[in-house]
C-alpha cells in the first residue's frame, strides 16, 4: 500500500466516523435528516442500492472491516439523508428492534 492509498483510506475512515457520529447521536443531526437502516440477507443488495444512491464505493474497497456497520451520506430534495450499511451483520428483524 503507498502513501496516496494510505491518506484515501484515512479520509474515507474519517468521513465514516463523520457521519457515524450523526447517526449514534453524538452530533445532533439537522431539522430534516433521515435516517435508514437496511438490513437483509448477505448478497442481497443493500450495499449495491447505497453506491447507487451515493455514487461512493461501498463495501470492501471503503476500507471498513466486513462485520461492520457503514453510514452513507446523500442529499434528496435538499435534505440529508443517512444509509446505513449492516453489512454482513447477522441479526434477524426481532433482534434488532430489541435493542
């Protein structure tokens, strides 16, 4: 890996953690923000659906292990709206509400 790869994984890193803070709540998100979580079956689309929303790389090539959660950032309408990622997370429907 060079120095330009190292400073590009550093900088998708630090823009994931941006918008992390706003979904957990540490940043207070604006007026007008939503947020989605996806969640489905490994292979079934969801990372595909948020590169096409995004038009970013996501899933392995953004840097972030495979068992975590990535939030994507896009505008719609003049509004921001937040994906989340649950990539390869392994949770049924119940288990998430649950928490």
């Amino acid at each position: 890996m060079d120095l330009d790869d190292t400073e590009t994984r550093r900088e998708r890193l630090a823009e994931q953690a941006h918008r992390f803070a706003a979904f957990t709540g540490i940043h207070e998100p604006h007026e007008g923000d939503r947020f989605f979580l996806l969640f489905g079956s490994p292979g079934s689309g969801k990372s595909s659906f948020i590169a096409r929303c995004t038009e970013s790389t996501v899933g392995p090539a953004d840097g972030l292990p495979l068992n975590s959660i990535g939030v994507y950032e896009y505008k719609l309408h003049g509004r921001r709206i937040y994906l989340i990622d649950t990539r390869h997370v392994q949770a049924s429907a119940t288990q998430i509400v649950a928490t």
